[in-house]
C-alpha cells in the first residue's frame, strides 16, 4: 500500500454500521442523560440504554438476512468487515448487554443507596458491547488492537464501579495492570509479524506467509507472543490469574459480563485471526505447511489440557460460589480452546454454538448469584443451605443452569460439548478428549455441591429460613435463560445451523 | 558506523526487556505502571522501524493510535490508583491483598 493510495473511507458503507452506530450514540445520550438529570434512580440512562440495545439488535437480527453477508460488507476500507462471523457475534452481545443491563437494575450492589454516580454503569455497558462487536469484526492488526484496548479500558473502569470498596478497586488495579502487559506482550508480537510480512491486514499477512520462505521459530514466536495477549483475554493458563480476584472483587453484575463477553470477543477475535493466517486453505499445497511449521496443534492442545484442568481441579475446594463460578469458566475455556485444535470449520462451528450454550448458562448462574447477594448479602456456599426451599423457582433455575454447565444429557451444555468432542476424536486427539471428559465428571462434583446446599443439606438450627422474594424482572431474565438452556438441549438444529452458517459466511481472505 | 534495521529492533529489545523485568522486579505500582509504558513504547520502535524497512505508512499509523491507547490507559491506571491511596495511603501491591486465596 502506497502514501498515496490508500483507501479514504467514506460513508456509504457506514449504513452496515448501524448497530455499533446506534450503541455509540446511546452510550453519549445516556451519560448526558445521567448528567441533566442526577435522580435517586437512574432511569434516563436506563431506559435509553435498553432502548439502544433493542434498537442495534433488531438492526443485528435483520442484518441476518443480508445477502452480501457471504461476501462481506467492508467498512472503512480493509479495516473492519461485517461478514457471517460478525452478525453471528453482534446478536450475542446484545443479549448479553441486555440481560446484564436489566439484570443490574434490581442489583443492590449497582443500585446500592449509596452509590452517586449509579447512572454511568448503563452507558458503560453500551460501549462495551459496541467494542466488543468491533472485536469480531477487525480483520486489520490496527483495528485488533485498538477494538481489545477498547473492551479493555471500559472493563477496567466497570471493576472498579463500586469506588468505596477496597475489593473492588484493587480487583481494577490487577486488572489494569495485567491487561496492559498482556497487551504490550502481545502488541511486540504483533509488532514482529508486521516487520517479517510487512503487512497490518490478516489476508496480507497470510498471502506473505503462504508465498515466501518462513522462519519457523520466528513465526512460532511470534505466535505464542499473539496467543499471549489474546488468552489474557479469553483466561486461559497461564493468563488466567487475574479472573478470579477481578470476578470476586467486581461487583457480581459486572463478573457475570466478563465471564461472558469479552471471552466471546476473544474467541471471535483468534478466529478470525488465527484463521485466516494459519489454516489451510484452498491453496493446500502451500498453506497446509503453516500450522506444522509451528506446531499449532499441540500448542493448543496443551494450553487447553492445562487450563480445563487446572479450572477445575481448583474449583474443588472454593466456598465461595462466585470464586468457584470464575475457576468454571477458566475450565470452560479450556473446552472451547478443543475446537481450535486444528483450526477445521468443523471445530469452530463447535466453539460458536459451545459460546451460544455458555452465554446463556454462565449469565444464568452469575445473575442467580447476584439476585441471592441482594438479600443474603453474601456469596458463601454456606449461607447457600436451605435456598431450594426458601426461592423454590429461582433455585430450580439454577440447577438447570449448573447441570448445563455440568454437562448432563438433557441440557444444552451437554450437546455444546458433545460437538467440541467431536471435533477432537475425529482428528484422533485421544488423549485429549478422555482427559475432557475426566475434567467433567470433576465438575459434576462442584456443581452438584452448590445443588446440595441449596437443595439436601439441613440448615443449622436458627437458621433464616424466611421465603426470599426476588424481583419480577429477575424471574423473567432468569427464564428467558433457563428455558432456552432446556429447550437447546432438546431441539438445537436450527441453532446449530446458525452457527455452520456464521463460519461458513467468514470471509478470509482465500 | 551505520545504523540498521538491527540496531533498531536490539534498542526496542532491550527497552521492551527492561519495562518487562521492572514490571516483574518492582512493587510500587506508579513504577509498574511505568514499565508497561516502556513496553509499550518499545513495540513504537518496532513498528517505526519495519515501517521504514518495507516502504509503507502502516507502521506508522499504529505508533500514532499506539501513543493514544498507551495514555488513556495510563489515565485509566492513575485515576484507580488515586482512589486506592484515598483509601489505603499505599501504592504497593504487595499490601492489596483484600482479593488474595
């Protein structure tokens, strides 16, 4: 690309943009709202912050249907692409935003009486899924970088919302100080890719590692700097050991679209990055060589062992249910990294539809958690005992929501897996998939002991045993996640097609 | 002497190596700070100089959006660290173990 000629993006393709556009413009609207008018509850930023995610997910779902979606819709020339990937990604950070925004509303840890600046969090949550969207869009390393930048300076700052609590103001302090390491870790990667390709776009990068002579431990290098920065990102071992303390420390709200969101992004993000430069495409012969040169493979393979098994062997022995949530979803991790194994699109369509099924579970299980901290005010598994009988419904919904996560046949989490299994046996990764399915049968455990206390264990004599009544908007979120992580279970096809259908719309470049 | 495309890449290791062994080595965390700055800035080396190598401006428009990301960060990382030592009157991190197993 020369000075002179490069490509001057212009607005007719912003029309492609219109959900990121519309988050952008709620997130300033809300905060000028929440400035003009300082009432004892936020509901300017409120309202305007839902109306905004209605209005970028109705534009999402209908962009579905877009026919150049195959081809993909480039925006601001090579830069950013909204292709099959991209809508798949858009409409599950919106329900998530979603669920989260209403969700914090009836959380007295957001909502708290003594909170002043309550208003904020709402427009926080706007920008963050407009980054996070962004994220699953960029196909250039400038826009890469500063869309993960993005998700990270807005989480940075919603870790440390609650500004009076040491717990949650060193939880952002890690945070920060983590997250700009990894990224500098990352960006020096990054920064080495550019000098031995001499291109920013990945299909630039690609077309010079296929053509030319590739140094093999410079490439590999260069990746382990890359997946560095990214499963920092994701927290993945062994750049997970910021998530527990910054779950536990974060308001719970906040947790639950952590563990959620930018995890998301970052498998969108590696996907599309990962391969688009590395796999084999249809010029087999040339590029077929990539991922040997490096050992991709069992690269992945050992960082997904270690992770699954390091989640939850750790998980065993946490008394705090928000502590053993955040070790679960480093496990997760370790279970979608399985579909990465050989970069197929088979075991990408795994990791798509796992995200779709752990989207819904995980929100379910940390909003559960967030709905019992506004009464009991903790989140020990101890003050857990007797709650099956004391909010029979919101209980039964989290033993869906923790058999999913489990794995258990009826439940969708068990169809997520079976499909990540899938992809590793047909590749013949024994030993990875019996260590897998070890790692679960671990998780039954856990999981099952937050269901013992709730449901089997008798509490102490004296104990509280008064029926808790939750808000009528946390039973409805709570529903809308637990009837679709039951009903998924049962008839995913048509889900599972979205997925085939996101990667197989991903325009790479080959 | 001349000064290569090596010489470049060794000043932005070395900068790079020593922003990454502070960040290790020290416990206030205004220096920790600091030291990914100097990461940060070493990675602008990098790009300035490949950028010249291969003839192409990208390089160097990722050292131009590189400065803004590396000072709002830097905001972000400060404005916390005020409230810690509102709170705390200490900056170390090995005395924020509110958060530790």
């Amino acid at each position: 690309m020369e000075l002179l000629n490069v490509n001057i993006p212009n607005w007719s393709d912003m029309g492609n943009w219109i959900p990121e556009a519309v988050l952008c413009v709620g997130f300033l609207v809300a905060l000028i709202g929440d400035m003009v008018t300082r009432g004892k509850k936020p509901v300017v930023p409120f309202v305007i912050s839902v109306f905004a995610l209605v209005t970028a997910g109705s534009y999402a779902v209908a962009g579905l249907n877009n026919p150049g979606l195959a081809a993909g819709l480039p925006i601001m020339g090579d830069l950013v692409v909204v292709d099959g990937l991209a809508a798949f990604f858009r409409i599950l950070f919106i329900f998530a935003g979603l669920a989260t925004v209403l969700f914090a509303w009836t959380s007295e840890e957001i909502m708290g009486r003594k909170r002043e600046n309550k208003g904020e969090f709402y427009a926080l949550i706007l920008m963050m899924t407009a980054a996070m969207m962004v994220m699953a869009e960029a196909r250039d390393i400038l826009m890469l970088f500063l869309s993960m930048e993005a998700v990270g300076l807005v989480s940075y700052v919603m870790a440390g919302y609650m500004r009076t609590s040491l717990r949650s103001t060193e939880a952002s302090l890690k945070y920060v100080l983590f997250g700009a390491v990894s990224s500098a870790i990352m960006l020096y990667g990054l920064s080495l890719l550019y000098g031995m390709t001499g291109a920013m776009d990945f299909a630039g990068i690609r077309a010079a590692l296929v053509s030319g002579p590739v140094n093999g431990f410079a490439l590999l290098v260069v990746v382990v700097m890359i997946i560095a920065g990214m499963s920092y990102k994701i927290a993945a071992v062994p750049f997970h050991y910021w998530c527990p303390d910054i779950y536990e420390g974060a308001p719970t709200p906040v947790s639950a679209i952590f563990s959620v969101g930018p995890k998301a992004a970052g498998f969108a993000l590696m996907i599309r990055f990962f391969y688009t430069t590395l796999a084999a495409g249809p010029d087999a012969a040339a590029s077929v060589g990539i991922i040997h040169i490096i050992n991709w493979p069992l690269l992945i393979a050992v960082i997904s062992a270690v992770t699954m098994t390091y989640g939850n062997l750790v998980a065993l022995r946490q008394s705090n249910v928000k502590r053993m949530l955040a070790y679960s979803s480093i496990a997760h991790v370790g279970y979608l990294l399985m579909g990465f194994l050989l970069l197929t699109p088979a075991g990408l369509q795994a990791i798509l539809f796992y995200l779709l099924v752990y989207t819904l579970m995980n929100l379910g299980a940390f909003f559960f958690v967030v709905a019992i901290n506004n009464h009991l005010k903790s989140e020990e598994l101890d003050d857990y005992v007797g709650l099956g009988f004391r909010t029979p419904w919101a209980a039964s919904m989290m033993v869906v929501f923790l058999a999913s996560l489990t794995g258990i046949p009826p439940f969708a989490g068990f169809i997520g897996k079976f499909y990540l299994f899938t992809a590793v046996l047909d590749k013949e990764w024994f030993w990875l998939a019996i260590l897998a399915a070890l790692n679960s049968v671990v998780g039954l455990y856990y999981y099952f002991k937050v269901v013992k206390a709730m449901f089997f264990t008798t509490p102490l004599e004296g104990a509280d045993t008064s029926p808790l009544k939750l808000h009528w908007l946390q039973y409805t979120v709570l529903a809308v996640l637990a009837i679709p992580t039951l009903v998924l279970g049962l008839y995913w096809g048509q889900f599972k097609d979205l997925a085939d259908q996101a990667i197989a719309a991903m325009t790479v470049g080959f | 002497m001349e000064i290569t495309l090596t010489h470049y890449l060794l000043l932005a290791m070395v900068v790079f190596l020593t922003g990454m062994v502070g960040f290790v080595v020290r416990r206030n965390a205004i220096v920790m700070l600091m030291c990914v700055e100097l990461m940060l800035s070493s990675v602008n080396i990098v790009f300035a100089a490949y950028s010249r190598f291969h003839g192409n401006a990208d390089g160097h428009v990722f050292v131009l959006m590189n400065f803004a990301v590396a000072a709002a960060e830097a905001a972000i990382g400060l404005a916390i660290l005020v409230e810690i030592y509102r709170r705390r009157r200490t900056v170390n991190v090995d005395d924020l173990k509110a958060l530790m197993e």
